[in-house]
C-alpha cells in the first residue's frame, strides 16, 4: 500500500532528528578529545600558558605571546582528527602592584614621590599632609598614577605623618607591603608613636623597619640633666654616695636616649680647705663622674672631665646650705 506524502515527510523528519541527537553527543567527545590532547601536546612543548578551544575539528589556540605562533600551530596541527588550527593572541592582564611611595619630611615640608592608582588617592596624600602639618604647610606632589597599583596601605600614612609632626626630618617610605622610616624624631615619645602609626598601617610590626634617630635639641638636653638630683659624694672623696650613684645612672639613661649630645661634667668645690686640694678634689670627682657613666655605657668619646676647685661658686660660699650648694657636680651640653 503505498503512502501518503505526509507520512513520508514525518519519517525523514525523525530519521533526521534521530541522526541530530546522536551526532551532538558524538561532536562534543571529539572536541572534548582534540582538545585534550592538544592541551596536553602544548604543555610537553613548553606552552604553560597556552589556551586550545576546538568547534568540530577546528581549533583556535589562544596565547599571550605572537612569538611562537608558528610553533604551536604546528604542535596542534599534528593532532590526528585536526582539521583547521589558528592562532588568537591575547595579551595577559598585568598582576595589580602594591602601591610605592615615600613621603620625605623636613621641619613640616613634605616632598611625596612614587606611584599611586588614581587622582582620587593623590588628592587625599596631599590633604593629609595638610591635615597632619596645617592648611599651610608646603606639600610637594611629584606622584604618578598607574590604574594597575592597589592603594593598600596609602590611607594611614597620613597618621604616620601626624605622628612624626612637624619638628621631624626624615621619610616614610611605603613599598611592598612593608614601612621603612628614616630620619630623625625628637624624641622616644615620638619615635613610639610613628611605629605604632606605621604597624597599624600595614598590619604587622614584622612590616615596619624602624630606622629613626632620636635627636633632641641642645637645649632640651640640658634642661634634662639639670633637673637631675644633686650628684654627691662621700666627705672630701671622690667616692659617690649611693644617692649620687642614683643621680649619674639617670644621667647615663639621659645621655644614651640622646646619642648625638656630647657633654663637658664639672666639678666644683665650696672654699673649705686650700685652693689646690680643692682643685684636685673637684677634677678627680668630675672624672670619677665621667668613669661611672663609661662602664654604664655611654661612649668615652662623647664626654670631658675638668675640675674649677672653690673658683665658680654657684651662690656666694657664706653659709652651710650655701656651701652644699657650691660642692657640686654639673653637666654642660656641647655645641
């Protein structure tokens, strides 16, 4: 019996359908196989980094160099089953970069140089130098931008600059991830407190190299070892008493915090006695003073030893008290 034409259109219809859903799961093997073993072809070849894509039997391999095209082209090409192979390169993203700037500091100026990733982060460098030295303080910008930088790290500097303060001269200097402060600060209070600023900036005391010199001023130095209790002695000796031990082992902390400062020490006598015996006494009190902070640690380098005798009395030498007075032993700061 013969069949209608509809009939027949419905059976080629299946037959076609039928032979459609057989051949996808067949194609996407033989992709799945072509470009496994040309993957694995590329990697023996040295291709770390190439990438293979196949639709049927024709690939593409994507790299991130035009230099050995041809290379791997041929090594794909090699592959049984490959019918068509070319090449697409494509440049690989640049890794973002940890942020690298220094920030040099002097007496409240402020020269910032390295790279930042946007004109947003350069503006807030420079308010907060403003922030940590005033409105007026000179801030020089020779930052660059680079979009490919992170800008870790670059919001505490400016704590790092407010803790300096404007009396420091030295640099923070920002890059890798870790902190390096140089210069000088002056004093250990402040030293403290820029690297606690700069651990907390970048997470870690292990990331912070604390480079700082404490240089106090002169004159600061010297109102420091004036207001030291007296440094006394045992009745006409040169042997200190345990209250003028007390009295030097300050200076010594003084003298050592402070490693720029050198000092003259000057012994002084009352007029008891003759003029001679009192200018050996005061002159082998002041070096047993000189003797005393070199074993506690303080370089010989940095002090001198000299005796006045009865001849600079402090206040006229007409009483005990004023006499007590008179014995003494003094610290002067040099230029």
């Amino acid at each position: 019996m013969a069949r209608s034409p509809l009939a027949v259109a419905v059976a080629v219809v299946g037959l076609a359908l039928v032979g459609l859903a057989q051949a996808i799961p067949n194609r996407h093997a033989m992709e799945r196989d072509l470009t496994s073993r040309s993957e694995r072809a590329l990697r023996a070849d040295g291709f770390t980094d190439a990438d293979v894509r196949f639709v049927g039997r024709d690939g593409t391999v994507r790299l991130p160099s035009s230099a050995d095209v041809d290379r791997a082209l041929a090594v794909v090409r090699a592959q049984d089953g490959v019918r068509v192979a070319v090449a697409e390169v494509v440049a690989a993203l640049p890794e973002p970069s940890l942020p690298a700037v220094s920030a040099a500091v002097d007496r409240g100026r402020v020269l910032y140089t390295g790279t930042v990733p946007s004109e947003a982060s350069r503006a807030a460098l420079v308010a907060a130098a403003k922030q940590a030295f005033g409105s007026d303080a000179l801030v020089v910008d020779n930052l660059t931008v680079n979009p490919n930088a992170t800008d870790t790290g670059l919001a505490g500097l400016g704590g790092v600059l407010a803790a300096l303060g404007k009396d420091a001269k030295g640099a923070v200097h920002l890059r890798n991830g870790t902190i390096t402060l140089t210069g000088e600060v002056p004093s250990q209070g402040v030293r403290d407190a820029v690297v606690r600023a700069a651990t907390a900036t970048v997470g870690s005391p292990a990331s912070v190299i604390d480079r700082l010199l404490v240089v106090a001023s002169p004159q600061e130095v010297q109102g420091e070892l004036a207001a030291l209790p007296r440094v006394t002695f045992l009745t006409k000796s040169a042997a200190l008493t345990p209250e003028g031990l007390a009295a030097v082992r300050q200076a010594a902390g003084i003298l050592q915090a402070n490693p720029s400062i050198r000092v003259r020490i000057e012994g002084h006598t009352d007029t008891d006695g003759t003029p001679a015996a009192n200018l050996e006494l005061s002159r082998a009190r002041a070096q047993a003073v000189l003797d005393t902070l070199r074993s506690l640690g303080v370089a010989a380098d940095r002090m001198t030893a000299t005796g006045y005798g009865e001849t600079r009395p402090k206040v006229p030498d007409t009483t005990p008290a004023n006499k007590a007075i008179n014995r003494r032993v003094e610290f002067v700061v040099l230029p």
